[in-house]
C-alpha cells in the first residue's frame, strides 16, 4: 500500500546525531537525516528543549545552519518545535528538562529566537498554568504559530482557558507527569477531556503502557489522535551512550533512553514507521487510521502554520509499506530510499545522483565515549 509520507512534529535527534548540540558536523547530520527519511519522514519539525537563553540561540542558529546547508533537511523541516523553556520546573513535570533556566512564556523571546534563522518556530509546547500563559498563546496564535499543553500540571479550568485562547495539542500526552497524581481531578484527564485539542503520543511501549495508550486514544478519539517520537540522537541506533542537550544518555537493550542508571526517560528512540506499526499490532487503530495519525493528523495542524508564516505547503511526498507496515520505498521530489535496489528507476540505478536512490543504513554504532558538546 502507499501513503503520504510521515510527519514528525517532535525530533530532538536520530541516527546518533544532537539536534540540541550547538555544533552539528555536516556529514553526520546529512546520515542523521537520510536515516530518518528512510523511515517514512518526509516532513518534521526539529525539536530544541530546555535551556538556558544564550544556549538557545547557539543551539537554534547550529540546527538551523545545519539544515539550510543540506537539501533534503531542507526539503523535510519548514521550522521548529521549541518545547520549552515555558514549562512547569516542579519535580516530575520537568522531566529530563533542566528546571534551573524555565522562565515565564515570552512571546518577545520567542520572537527574537527566530530572528536571522532560515525557517521559523512554528509549534511552541508551554505550561499554561506559568504566569503570563494566556497573553502568551494569544499572541503565538495571531502570528500563526502553534500552541501545545505540555510538562504542565494545568487543572481542567486551566486547560479550558488555554484552549479559549487558542492552544491546539497536547505535547506527548501522559509524559513530562509526575508518577503519582490526583485520581481522577488531574491534568491527563483534563487534557483528554478538552474537545478543542489534538493530543500527540509516544507508541514505543515504554512510555505509555499500551492499555493506557489505547484509552487515551480512545478517549481523544482518532482524528484528534497525532503520533510522535520525541526522538533523541539514540534513534536509529544500536544501544550504547550518546548526547542529548548536553546530557549523557543512554540507549537500553529494552528500547528505552534514560541517564545512565537514572530511571527517568528522556526522550526516545522510537522511529515513527515503528509507531505505526506498533498502533496496529497492538490493535488500537486499523492500518489506516495509524497512518493518519502520524501524516494527514500532524500534517492538518502544521498546515496552517505554515499559510501564516508564507510558506508553501511542502511536498509530502510517498511512502510504500510492505503487507507488515515496513518501509519498502520513500519519495521527495528528486530524493529517493529504496530497501530493495531492484525498485529504483533506471536513471537511479545509474546513481548520477548521490542523494537519490540510496538505500541508507538503519543502525549507527555508538561511540565508545559520547561527544562532548561544544560551547
């Protein structure tokens, strides 16, 4: 079957490179993306977290040099995602997030951040309960941008006002969450409760059970339902040590991304592809509506994002799935993945492009000692 290629509105890394570094080598960068692109990615938006605001600047200027200078990273990212540091800094909602540099949602900053960058920051997550929150999605909506509850502990009456003015997605629903909430009068209910937003998930099984994931769902309903992978430069990899904003992490046999001998995760390493597959083993959509969830969703949202920032909508692109919901094919314009050579076209099989018909490797070995992020 075929399908428009995917959309991944949270990636923080892959295939063993940082998006949150502030130096990015070119090489590695362009495997990082052509690793992705072989997953069914054909449209993302690169994720900062956290930090402090003269690292945002140096980590978006190197993520954004990094993509204006390489065509199919160009071709995929239209703008950001920047989670943070708008967030809750209380223990538990802060998740892998560092809690010392959260400040109060300001739109001026957000504003200033994209100045001189190539591409706008299209998608802010924020904790609307922080002082300022309601002034702060205002002004994000009328310059087209999109608002996300995340690492939040907003009540219901928090959640609705957020909505009321303009906020559209929860940001990984049920994650950047304390371990022990309120039973029922808590903010994953109130979020799910709240018609007004999309809600995008984790599907890797690790963070989200998946009895819990398939009420949520449910619970949201499909259409209102977006996959993402929150993925960390240990997607796309063999497990072993990486860097994350400027954090040491650890890829585990079990799937999961955590500190090394810490318990709490931080980020993933799931591939969106994999998501997918994972909602329809796992009997929580049909094939269908797991597709959707993680390209004409995401896409909807994201569309008119990028009407309010002049930008074209891009080119989505094609995937081909085996019978089993695996990546056969991949177009983008002139760019091309195959899994199976014999399916390219004859110029492509001539390989007078170098981007184009590559059949790209879905595992990048770790370091034996993790890059130290420069500054």
């Amino acid at each position: 079957m075929q399908s428009h290629g995917l959309v991944d509105l949270q990636v923080n890394g892959f295939g063993g490179v940082d998006f949150n570094a502030s130096q990015i080598d070119r090489e590695a960068f362009e495997r990082a993306f052509a690793a992705m692109f072989a997953t069914g990615v054909t449209t993302c938006l690169p994720t900062i977290i956290t930090a402090s605001v003269a690292d945002l600047r140096l980590r978006l200027a190197a993520l954004d040099e990094a993509i204006r200078n390489n065509r199919r990273a160009s071709a995929m990212s239209p703008g950001y995602h920047l989670e943070g540091p708008f967030l809750n800094p209380a223990e538990g909602y802060a998740g892998c997030h560092p809690p010392a540099v959260m400040i109060a949602p300001d739109a001026g900053l957000v504003f200033d951040l994209e100045r001189g960058l190539s591409r706008p920051i299209l998608l802010v997550t924020i904790a609307p309960e922080l002082p300022g929150a309601e002034t702060f999605i205002r002004a994000m909506r009328q310059a087209g941008k999109i608002v996300a509850i995340g690492h939040s502990a907003a009540d219901a009456e928090t959640v609705a006002m957020a909505a009321t003015a303009g906020a559209q997605m929860s940001t990984h629903l049920g994650n950047g969450i304390p371990q022990f909430l309120p039973k029922l009068d808590n903010t994953i209910f109130a979020q799910l409760a709240a018609d007004g937003l999309q809600a995008s998930f984790i599907a890797d099984g690790i963070h989200l059970p998946q009895p819990a994931l398939r009420a949520m769902v449910r619970a949201k309903g499909i259409s209102r339902a977006i996959l993402v992978t929150d993925a960390v430069s240990a997607a796309g990899t063999a497990p072993g040590r990486y860097s994350f904003a400027g954090m040491t992490i650890e890829h585990g046999s079990d799937g999961s991304v955590r500190a090394p001998g810490g318990r709490s995760l931080a980020g993933s390493a799931l591939t969106l592809d994999r998501a997918v597959r994972n909602i329809v083993t796992s009997g929580i959509a049909s094939t269908e509506d797991a597709i959707a969830m993680a390209s004409d969703h995401p896409f909807a949202l994201l569309e008119p994002a990028l009407r309010a920032h002049g930008i074209d909508a891009p080119d989505r692109g094609r995937v081909v799935w085996s019978e089993d919901l695996h990546v056969i094919e991949v177009r983008l314009a002139d760019e091309c993945y195959s899994a199976d050579r014999s399916m390219l076209t004859t110029s492509e099989r001539s390989g007078r492009d170098t981007l184009s018909g590559r059949a790209f490797p879905s595992l990048t070995k770790p370091s034996t000692e993790p890059e130290e992020e420069k500054s």
